[in-house]
C-alpha cells in the first residue's frame, strides 16, 4: 500500500482522492448500521446519484465495499464486486481502522486482494472510524 493519512469524511478532499464526478454510479456492498453516513452522502453528493445496492444488475463505474473481521470470506465477496464493474473501475475497501472492532489486517486485504485479482495501491482514514483502501486489477496503477 503506497500511503497512508487522515482525512475527513466528508471532505472534498477526501472524495476529490476517490476519483468521483457527476454520472458516475457507484455500487455499495456490506451496508450496515455502523457505516460512516457522511461519507456515503458525501459520494452521492459528488456524482448526484444515489448508491446502488448489491442487487443492482447494471454496469457500474466504481464500488466501495464496508468490510469487518468476521463478515463472509473476502477474497469471494471481491470477486463478486468486480462482476458489474465497468472496464478501469476500482474499488474501495473500507475496514475499521487499528483499535475499531472489526479491524480487518493488512495482510488479510492482501491477500484476498491478491486472489481476486486485486492490487492495493493506497490507504487512507475517513472519518472517526473507517480506513478506505483503492484497489484496482493487477498491472493497473493509480
């Protein structure tokens, strides 16, 4: 993972790294009652779309995926997420960060990264309790 600093939630910086603009539909997977809701308004208010849920069965431009230790095997659900994506879309991983319950290793994203064809290329804190991670097919870079 290349580097790693804090940013707001809700931020224009912190969505200015995400790479969103008007149009773009992004797809939202692992939604639960503790997800960051700024950070979700804050995507939906920099491409004016709402968030498509997991059962949205169009092409997508992008996806953020809400992780925990715990949930399902997440090589499988990276698998599944890429199988609307649009050719070039990445993904954002977004795991509690260090000392959060439900922190996801580094080395876990890694790895399931590595089996679905993923690269992790960098990492970066939103809001009070989330780290977002891009990743993108392997032999692509940011």
């Amino acid at each position: 993972m290349a580097t790693t600093d804090s940013a707001t939630s809700g931020d224009s910086g912190t969505i200015a790294r995400l790479g969103l603009r008007p149009g773009l539909v992004i797809q939202e997977f692992g939604y639960d009652d503790d997800c960051d809701e700024s950070f979700r308004e804050s995507i939906e208010s920099a491409t004016g779309e709402d968030l498509v849920d997991e059962d949205y069965g169009d092409v997508t431009d992008g996806a953020i995926v809400w992780y925990r230790e715990g949930d399902d095997d997440l090589a499988d659900l990276l698998m599944d997420v890429q199988s609307l994506l649009d050719d070039g879309a990445c993904v954002w991983l977004l795991t509690p960060k260090t000392g959060v319950s439900g922190h996801v290793d580094a080395r876990e994203v890694g790895e399931a990264s590595s089996l679905a064809g993923l690269h992790a290329t960098s990492t970066f804190v939103i809001g009070e309790g989330w780290a977002a991670t891009q990743l993108v097919e392997k032999g692509r870079s940011k």
